[in-house]
C-alpha cells in the first residue's frame, strides 16, 4: 500500500486549500487503496477571506487547524513528516497555496516558499519519490526545483505561464481534463480550477493524476 502525503492549505478557495480539489484527491487516492497523510504547515494563514462576499476580514487563523476540517481531524504537523515516511506526496490548489505554502500571491516570481515545504519537496525530489502539483500549486513546484527545470501545467494562463518560465520550469498547455507528466523529475501536474468549470471536469484531471502518481511510486 503506498503511503501518499497530502499538503493542505488551509480550508477554503480563497485563503486556504480549494475543498472539491482536496476532496477529490482524498477520494481518489482512497479509491485506489493507498494510505493518506494529511499535512499542513503550523502557520498564520496571509489572509482571511469572507467567501461569500470575496472581501479579506480582520480575522486570523492557522493553516494547521483549517486544513483539520478537511482531513476530519486527522492531520500531521508538515515539520513531523520526511520523505522516509511517504511513498508519493500531492498538492491540491486553492489560493491557500499562493498565500500560505508560499506568497506568490502577492510576490508573483519573486515568492519564498514555506520552509517545510521547500524541505518535503527537495526530500522527496532527492529520493526520487513522485509529487503532483494541482491547480496553482505547480508554482511552488517551478519555485523550488526550477534548477531541474520540471515541466509543468497550470494550463493555459499566460501569465501564470510566464511566471514558471521565468522561475525555471518548461510550462506545457493542457486541458482540464488531462496531465502532463515530467518523467525525469517524477513530477505530474494537472490544471484543475485553474480552467474548471465545474468539479465534474476538474475531477477527471485530478483522477489522472493521482492514477500516475501512485504508478511513478512503484
């Protein structure tokens, strides 16, 4: 049984992890009978963000203890947890991964990435274990291994785009539907909400994508 770790940003499309991505990468993995490990860093999240209303409010919570409500409770301090201890490792989108595992949200090519998870990404690239990238989280991925220069997706955002370009990875277009698969660095992206529209066509892109990480653990 693989023992898959899951990033979590926090709960919540806004300001934390997007919850149909992260659900839908819960149940596949689930589906596929492999062993899942929440994790989320132990931090303040940038923001809080009234979802109904879209608008930041004078609030604060931790990344740990919102991604607690999508993992029912069940979550690892990202600081606790090496690559010795998982076979593959995911991250599902949602703004939360543009404002708390890193701040390209606000500092665009120019972003720092949360140490722990600069840490886990290096530990399991180095130990060639297999990482997925959801939605905008392949960001995080040009930012810490563009040295490797991954091939990676987010879709077809020029912007964005450019952004990996300009941290080092290669950035291929692709279809909600679909991955693209960076082989050499075990590395498999998919675009998620990034395109949508709906959890019906994001899910079959993040089911392909856990399909493939799960066969790059073998």
């Amino acid at each position: 049984m693989a023992k898959v770790g899951v990033v979590l940003a926090g709960c919540g499309v806004f300001d934390g992890a997007e919850i149909q991505e992260a659900a839908l990468t819960l149940l596949f993995l689930d589906r596929a009978g492999a062993e899942i490990i929440c994790m989320a860093p132990n931090v303040d999240q940038m923001d809080v963000v009234n979802h109904i209303k879209g608008e930041a409010v004078s609030e604060k919570r931790n990344v740990l203890i919102e991604a607690s409500r999508i993992a029912r409770g069940v979550i690892k301090d990202m600081k606790d947890v090496t690559s010795a201890d998982l076979d593959a490792l995911v991250f599902p989108g949602g703004f939360g991964a543009a404002k708390n595992l890193c701040n390209f949200a606000v500092k665009g090519p120019d972003c720092a990435v949360n140490p722990e998870v600069e840490r886990l990404i290096k530990e399991m690239h180095g130990a060639k274990k297999p990482i997925g990238f959801i939605c905008i989280a392949p960001v995080i991925a040009a930012k810490v291994l563009g040295s490797f220069n991954p091939q990676l997706t987010i879709g077809h955002d020029p912007d964005t785009a450019g952004a990996i370009e300009k941290l080092g990875g290669k950035h291929v277009a692709c279809t909600v539907d679909n991955i693209v698969v960076d082989a050499k660095n075990k590395v498999v992206t998919t675009p998620a909400y990034m395109l949508g529209p709906t959890i019906s066509k994001v899910a079959l892109g993040i089911e392909k994508l856990i399909g493939e990480l799960l066969k790059l653990a073998r």
